[in-house]
C-alpha cells in the first residue's frame, strides 16, 4: 500500500525527470530539520533523531533515541558510593 505521499514522490519523478531516491533523502533531511527543531529542548544535537522512509507503506517514519544510559551510570555510582559508605 503507498500512501498518498509515496504516490505524489512517483508522480513528481516522472513528470519532471528527478531521481526518486535523491528526493527521498532531500524530503528526509527537511523533515529531520524540522524534528530538530520541534525537539530541541531534548536533544540539542539532533543526533538522536532517526528519520527513515518506507518504501513498502510510502511513508516517513521518524524516531528519536533517548539516553537513558546516563541515568543508569549514575545509578550505578550512587549504588557504589552506598556500598563504600556501609
């Protein structure tokens, strides 16, 4: 199933001659730019977020990836810091 957007990326291609996957990572890139800026409270970078395209739904799919390791390494320190204190 394509969606709507996937059927519109084809119809452009071949109208105006563009490669579909230049397109592609162009439509990619402009939607992570724009994730980057929607999340820049949380990740400042923007190195966590994913934006990949689906070429059997024809759909952008976006993720983001959280950093919750920091939190387990402090937890990890505490839990050391208690040990030496007993």
């Amino acid at each position: 199933m394509t969606s709507s957007i996937g059927q519109s990326i084809e119809i452009l291609c071949n109208e105006q001659g563009l490669d579909r996957d230049m397109v592609i990572e162009a439509m990619k890139e402009a939607v992570k730019a724009a994730a980057r800026k929607q999340f820049r409270g949380h990740d400042k970078t923007g190195e966590g977020i994913q934006v990949d395209w689906n070429n059997e739904e024809g759909m952008i799919e976006i993720s983001r990836k959280r950093l919750w390791f920091t939190t387990l390494r402090i937890h990890q320190k505490n839990c050391r810091l208690r040990k030496l204190r007993s």
